[in-house]
C-alpha cells in the first residue's frame, strides 16, 4: 500500500532502472570498478514503486539494500549490463540507466591470479572501450518510451556543466538527461543530490537539490509524461 500522502499515480507505468556500478575483471580476484553507490537508483526505484509503478531493477554492486518490491536483477559487468537492459527494455514504458558503467574493460581477463614474479616492477594494463548502453537503448527505443540517462560531470561553473550536458544528450540520443554537480557539494555516498534535468532540446527542465528520495520523485514526475497514466 502507499504510504499516505503518497499518490498511486504511476499505476499501469512500467520503469525499468539500472544502478550501481560496474566491475570489470583484471584476474580472478581483481576488477576495475568504480564509487558509484546506487543510491539515487535505489531513491528511484523506491520512488516509483510507492507511486504505483512496476519497476524492474538491474543493479551492480549496491551499497545499499535493493529497492523492495521491484523485480530485482544483478549483473557485474558492463557488457551483462548491456544484455540484461536490452532484453528488459521492451517491457519498460520508461528506461532510466543511473548505474555508472565502466567506459573500458581489460583487453583480457588473467585465468589465474597475475603474480608479481611474473610481471615485474611496473604493470601496464591494455583496456578497450564499452559499447555504450544508452545510445543503444535511445536508437532502439519505440515511440511510446522514454529513455533517460544520467551524468556526472566535473564542471567548473554552471555554463560548462550545461554545455557539457548538451553534447552528451545529443551524443547519447536520449529524451532527458539529469545532470549531476558532482565535486561542487555533493558525492557518490551522499544522502542528498544536486541535479538539473535537460530535455533532448538542451533546455532546463527543472532543477532540484534534495534528498536522493525526492530528487527522484522530482526526476520520476518530470520525465513521464501524462500520455503514459492510462
Ligand atoms: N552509459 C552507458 N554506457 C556506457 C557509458 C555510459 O549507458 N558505456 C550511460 C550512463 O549510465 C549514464 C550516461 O550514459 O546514464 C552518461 O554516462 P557518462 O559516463 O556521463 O557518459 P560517457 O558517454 O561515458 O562520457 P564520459 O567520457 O563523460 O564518461
Ligand atoms: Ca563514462
């Protein structure tokens, strides 16, 4: 049941979320990670679930509890990440990827633990890029869905951030970006957010600075549109 005060106004809508981040393996015992907690996925997923929706989960390596009652997933790396959101995405209404993928992956994966006898004093590692899981999913998206990323971008000032933004959804080809002022005020393992929502037209839509909780009520009210609620 919703909590009171809570509106049930996303029943009927289904949300499928990605959060977390990915590892990517070196050796068997060894990834390249990174500092994403999955926390502002989590604050979506609980978000929506309150407000009625269905919500399908995908997570990477929370630091949190999961979102209680969404469909959980789990994945490790990017490319199971990539998989598990292009087989999902068709069920989805709207697709939001708040995980932080890993942009390169080792070129290989060591079969056994890599021994320092048998490398040496320095060690260099040959990555390769990612595919890129948003564009895949915003060129594949039908007509009636909404597909959303986030950014997290080491700015400077206001208008870097939001040029930034702008080259990044046109890259991305998404319906909205949430722009994230990291290393301004806020952090990964923070329990509060500092977000602008540019449209695929570059616009502000809205700026909010919050709670994780209800940033992503903000987020969740600002990317569905009316036409999903019947
Ligand atoms: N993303 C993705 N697949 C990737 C990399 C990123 O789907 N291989 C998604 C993230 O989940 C996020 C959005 O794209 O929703 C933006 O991620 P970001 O790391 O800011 O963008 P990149 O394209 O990786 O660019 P940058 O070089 O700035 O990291
Ligand atoms: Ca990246």
């Amino acid at each position: 049941d919703a909590p009171a005060g809570v509106s049930r106004d996303l029943e009927g809508v289904s949300i499928l979320i990605s959060a977390g981040g990915t590892r990517e393996p070196l050796d068997p015992v060894r990834f390249i990670g990174n500092r994403s907690s999955g926390k502002q996925g989590v604050a979506l997923a609980d978000a929506a679930v309150s407000r009625g929706a269905r919500v399908i989960f995908v997570g990477a390596h929370l630091e949190v509890e999961p979102p209680r009652g969404a469909e959980l997933h789990s994945v490790e790396t990017a490319e199971e990440l990539r998989v598990e959101m292009l087989a999902l995405a068709p069920e989805a209404d709207v697709v939001i990827m708040s995980a932080a993928v890993a942009d390169y992956r080792p070129k290989t994966v060591a079969e056994g633990k890599i021994k320092k006898d048998q490398v040496g004093d320095t060690l260099s590692l040959e990555l390769v890029k990612n595919a890129d899981i948003l564009a895949e999913l915003s060129a594949n998206k039908a007509a009636h869905q909404t597909v959303v990323g986030f950014a997290a971008e080491t700015a400077s000032s206001r208008e870097e951030l939001l040029e930034l933004g702008r080259a990044k959804i046109a890259r991305k080809g998404c319906d909205y970006l949430v722009l994230n002022k990291v290393g301004w005020r806020e952090g990964f393992t923070s329990d509060t957010n500092d977000v602008a929502i540019i449209d695929n037209a570059g616009h502000i839509v809205i700026e909010v600075a919050d709670t994780k909780l209800s940033v992503a009520n903000s987020i969740l009210s600002t990317v569905i549109s009316p036409e999903h609620n019947d």
